[in-house]
C-alpha cells in the first residue's frame, strides 16, 4: 500500500560538540541551502554560533522547532535547541557534554516516531567520553537499536553497513575485541544479518535481487580447514541455508581478493566477519564519500563514515563530505520508505 508522501525534514544530531560535527553541520549547510534535502541541527544554538565565529564561516543560526525548520533552511542553519549546554571547546572534550550528546540521539528519533522528521542523521560521537558519563552501550548502532524498542516497540537486530557508489560492506560483528570474533561468529548471526541486509536492499536501496558475497575468517579464506575451520563449520553452512532460502549469496572467499574493481562489479554488498576486515577496504576506496548506513531498524539512519578527529577540531579543516553524503542518503531512503 502506497502512503501520501509528507515532506519532512532530517533530524541532525550535533555529536560530540567538541569533535567537527558542528563545524561539518555548518559546511553542509552552506552548500545544501539550495537543495531539496532540508534538515535541522539538534544542539546547543549558542555553542554552533561560536563555531561559526571562530572559523568565519558566517553561517546564520535560527532557533526554531522540528515544524519550522523546513522554512527557515533557506535562510539559516535551524537549530532545535537541546535542554542540556555545550560545556567543550573544539578539541577539547568533557564527559560533561555526554547528556547533550544522548538527549540529542534520543530526541532524534523520538521526533521520527513522532513524525515530525523523516530520518535521523548522526554526527560521531566519542565513546569514551560517554562512558565516562556511564554509557553502557558499545556504540551508536547499538543504542539505536534500544531506542527503536523504546519508541516503535519493535525489538530489533540493528546491522551496519558502509555505504557508497564503489562500494558496500557489513561487518558481521562490530564493536568487540578481535579475540571474541571467532565465538561470536554463528551461523544463525550471518544467516540473520544476511536476511537483515537483503530486506533493506530490496526496500530502501531498490535492488530487487540484491548479490551478497561473504568473506572468510581466515587467510585464503581457511584454506581447506588447514588456516581454521570457521568457514567450514560456520560461514559455508549459513550461506547454505540462505541459498536454500532462494537468496543470491556466495562464498566465503578469502577477503584480500573481493576489493579490486573486477571483483566488486559482481556483487552489491560484502558480508564481512569483523569490523576491520569491512572498514579498510571502503574507508581507502571511499573515504570521503562513504556513509555509515544502520539497516534492520523502523526508521532510517545514516552518519558520516569517519569519527569525531578532536586533533583537527576548530581548526577549520574538516571535511563536510562524508556529512553531505549522509544527509543526501538518508533524504534518498526515507523516500523510498515513504513509498512503500
């Protein structure tokens, strides 16, 4: 069933006020005034107007709310004002921002469920500076996933994938040290994250038969059993089971041949077992335009593919791109699910 479209606007979280995120938010803005993808900041408005002194950036801020900021994007950068203050200064952390940082995420995707915004846009946080303050979620894709229980009642498994136009990956597990990956990779976890990966492709993306290939654990992909048994006990029965499902999966194949271009011309997405084994290849490829895409939740969410670079921070340096290409996805799939 087809449902009326209703423009919104994207929901933009500051981040960590410390790192770029307020000075890529204020770059974005400049050159996506003129463009159909509004969207407004939740932050500290005092805090971006500091910001924007400091680099010369001469951006205007309005105060405004989530019903507002469409009409004020052409004219200022819409800010809706969080209840906590900015305490940081660019590069300069402090574990007393991280209730801002939170309240911006939380408020972010309450607006969506509220239907005042399309999808949410994440600037990078800093995790050890929220677990100072006693987050205890291993990351940002984590804590989304609890907040989609929260605000649509849906429990989920929310997965991340880097996206761009050369390339797209999954790490199949995250934010764990290396030594767990073995005991944590199962066939029902790549069997899940597979299916997770190819509803969202279908829906959100367009593909209609969407290629997924798996890396091996191993070098040479275990090499028979000789380099490890994972991909016999685990990656080849789960890639099995999905293709008993009719999905277009294959592998494993050992990871350092499936990045060159040949090989990427024969598939849409990389199921990889670790986060590095996902993360080198797109961020040498794709560094400024890849976006970090969470798939498997009820709303959209995107975030640039880099982190919060507190050593560049109110140097003027940071580069927007990874941001604009966020903001412009994240306008792309919450149409898409619009049209559903």
């Amino acid at each position: 069933m087809r449902r009326e479209r209703r423009v919104l606007p994207l929901a933009l979280t500051q981040g960590d006020p410390s790192g770029i995120g307020p000075e890529i938010a204020l770059k974005a803005w400049r050159e996506m005034r003129d463009r159909d993808a509004p969207f407004f900041v939740l932050g500290d408005p005092a805090h971006f107007e500091r910001v924007s002194h400091a680099l010369g950036l001469d951006v205007p801020v309005r105060i405004t709310s989530a019903e507002d900021a469409e009409r004020a994007f052409a004219e200022a950068l819409p800010i809706v004002p969080l209840q906590a203050r900015v305490i940081g200064a660019p590069g300069r952390p402090s574990a007393s921002d991280a209730a801002a940082t939170i309240e911006a995420i939380e408020r972010a995707v309450t607006m969506v469920a509220e239907g005042s915004a399309s999808a949410v846009v994440t600037n990078p946080i800093a995790k050890e500076v929220l677990y100072d303050a006693g987050f205890r979620h291993p990351g940002h894709t984590e804590f989304l996933g609890e907040l989609a229980l929260r605000h649509f009642g849906q429990a989920v498994h929310p997965v991340m994938m880097l996206w761009s136009p050369q390339l797209a990956v999954v790490p199949a597990t995250i934010h764990i040290p290396l030594a767990q990956v073995p005991s944590r990779l199962t066939r029902e976890l790549l069997v899940e994250t597979a299916q997770i990966v190819v509803k969202d492709m279908r829906q959100r993306f367009g593909i209609a038969a969407p290629r997924l290939v798996f890396c091996g654990l191993n070098p040479h992909a275990g090499e028979g059993g000789s380099i490890g048994r994972e991909e016999i006990e685990t990656i080849a029965p789960a890639i099995a089971e999905l293709r008993r499902d009719g999905l277009n999966v294959s592998g494993p194949f050992p990871a350092d041949t499936l990045f060159h271009a040949a090989a990427r011309a024969r598939y849409n997405v990389v199921i990889a077992m670790y986060h590095d084994q996902a993360l080198i290849p797109i961020k040498t490829l794709a560094f400024d335009s890849a976006v970090n895409v969470t798939l498997g939740l009820p709303f959209v969410r995107t975030s640039p593919d880099h982190g919060t670079a507190f050593d560049i921070a109110g140097s003027g340096r940071a580069n927007p791109a990874s941001l604009i290409a966020a903001i412009k996805l994240a306008a792309r799939l919450a149409d898409a699910d619009t049209t559903l």
